[in-house]
C-alpha cells in the first residue's frame, strides 16, 4: 500500500476532512487531495507533522493502514453513512457527506458513488420527517387543554405534513372524530371541510361546511372556506362575494391571495394586481419582511403585467 493511499485511509480513520488536514499541515486541500490521488506526494518536511497528526509514527505512514474496518460496505463512505443510520447525527451525516463530496469533486466518484449520496440525503429526510412529526403531533397535545391560535397552527402544520406523505385519510379519520365530538364548533367543521376539499371529496366538503353556514354564517373561517369551495367548483363570482365578506381586521391574509388568483382566473388583470399590490402594502403595515414574504406577490404581479 502506497503512502498516498494511507494517507487517505488514516484520515478517514481520523475523521479529518481534507481542508482540515490540509489546515493542521498549512497546505491546501486540493494538495491533500492530490496526494490521495496518487498525483503528487507530500514533501518530506512535512512527514512528521503529518505522522503527528494522525498519531502514528514516520514509519506508520508507509505501513499498511485497512482501508476500513468492515469491507461489506464497498468503502469508508459506506461506514461512515451507517454510523449516521444508527446515531441520526447531524455530525455523522456531514462526514458521511464530505467522504462521498470528496469523490465527486476529485473526479473519482462512480456511478455507486451517486447513487448513494442522492440515498443519504433521501435517508436524512426521512429521519427530518420522523423529528416533524412528533414535534408536531407533542405541539397538538401539548396545546390542546387550552386550543389557542398555536394549537390550531401546529394541527393545520401537522395535517399539511400527512398530506404530503400521503396519509390523507388520517387527517381526514382524526377531523371528523374532532366535528363528532363537537358539532357545534365551526372550527372543527371548518377543518373537516379543508381536508375533505384537499382529497378532492369537494361534493362532500360543501355539505358539511352548510353545516357551519347554518351556525354562524359571518365567521371568517366559514367564510373562506365558502370561497375556496367556490374556486374549486369554478364558480369564481360566487368566491369572490364569499371573500369579500371577510372581516377586514382578520389577522389571516390567505383569502386576499385567494381573491387575487380567482379574478386573475376571470380574466380581470388589473384588478388581480390591484390585490397583489394590497398584499404588499398589509405585509408591510403589519412588520413583515418584504423581501421574503414579498416574493410571491411581485413575482405574480410582474407575471399578470407581463401578459397581452
């Protein structure tokens, strides 16, 4: 085995990455990485700091060094990814993530090589999504003594989540236990009749949500959720009506972006960017970053001002 290998396979041992060694040993990390390569070798003056640093003597460096401990695994890579299936630690993912960066960028990297990179960023969303959702599903139970606005954000985040995972019929099971046990709340009908029009049951979420029409016709949320519904049925007038009549001290603004891509829908430019443009000007009345929160409605104004 060659020294330049070893030098590679000691710091891995050593979980250094390039640009670190190449620090402790005042060289660049793309000499290291040419050393690894077989390009160049390292000059004899620095041996001994190089010997200090993985702690092994001048000799070790030219003894044989195990590329890795347990060779099932096709390459250090392959170990360092597994102690991050095991730890689910951030520092272990890096690692993991700089072994295999390491050979993309040195132009060693093979088809394997890909393939498992894209696999430990699709292993880390998953262990992501797993902490979301029970930080998600403690926020609901933690909040739900009392049922403030939080409580209401994290279990709308939480059904948004299962949503997306395709747990859809979760969402839906656990809302209208939620409307059985309390038939009076329109908030719970109006949850009941969001999830519904999100599984694309629309027939089903208008008769529910008459249910809450009846119990109090000027609550903002039935308002919206009316809207949307009309939206979804394509009766865009009706919507637009509905949305209007939502009070204008509501803390919520997701109807105005509503409003504003119905009429864009109807046809009326002007006044969709109109809309887009009261958005701006709430977002900035109420403190928010318009560079962020902003984004969308210039994108879509200059998108609606851009058309024939």
């Amino acid at each position: 085995m060659t020294l330049n290998e070893n030098i590679r396979n000691l710091r891995l041992e050593k979980k250094l990455s390039q640009e670190k060694l190449g620090e402790l040993l005042g060289v660049s990390a793309q000499a290291v990485s040419k050393w690894e390569q077989g390009l160049y070798s390292p000059d004899i003056s620095l041996l001994p700091l190089l010997a200090e640093c993985f702690g092994v003597t001048i000799d070790g460096l030219f003894q044989d060094v195990p590329a890795r401990k347990y060779p099932a695994y096709g390459g250090a890579e392959g170990e360092l990814w597994t102690n991050y299936e095991l730890s689910g630690l951030e520092s272990d993912f890096r690692r993991a993530v700089e072994g295999y960066e390491e050979r993309i960028l040195s132009g060693t990297a093979e088809a394997e090589d890909y393939r498992c990179y894209g696999c430990l960023y699709e292993l880390r969303a998953s262990k992501d999504i797993e902490v979301a959702l029970h930080n998600l599903r403690r926020a609901v139970r933690e909040g739900d003594a009392e049922r403030g606005k939080d409580w209401l954000i994290a279990r709308r985040c939480l059904s948004e989540l299962l949503l997306k995972l395709h747990k859809g019929e979760e969402v839906l099971s656990d809302y209208k236990k939620w409307v059985e046990e309390e038939p009076e709340n329109v908030t719970a009908i109006c949850c009941y009749t969001w999830a519904l029009q999100r599984m694309g049951r629309k027939e089903e979420a208008w008769i529910v949500l008459e249910t809450a029409i009846k119990i109090d016709e000027h609550n903002d949320g039935v308002l919206e959720g009316a809207g949307d519904l009309c939206w979804g049925f394509g009766r865009y007038e009706e919507a637009i009506s509905y949305y209007d009549r939502i009070s204008k001290d509501s803390e919520s603004i997701s109807h105005l972006f509503s409003k504003a891509e119905v009429l864009a829908l109807m046809g009326e430019k002007e006044k969709a960017i109109q809309q887009f443009e009261q958005i701006l000007v709430w977002l900035e009345e109420k403190g928010y970053n318009l560079e962020v929160e902003g984004q969308h409605p210039r994108e879509r104004i200059a998108e609606l001002s851009a058309q024939n």
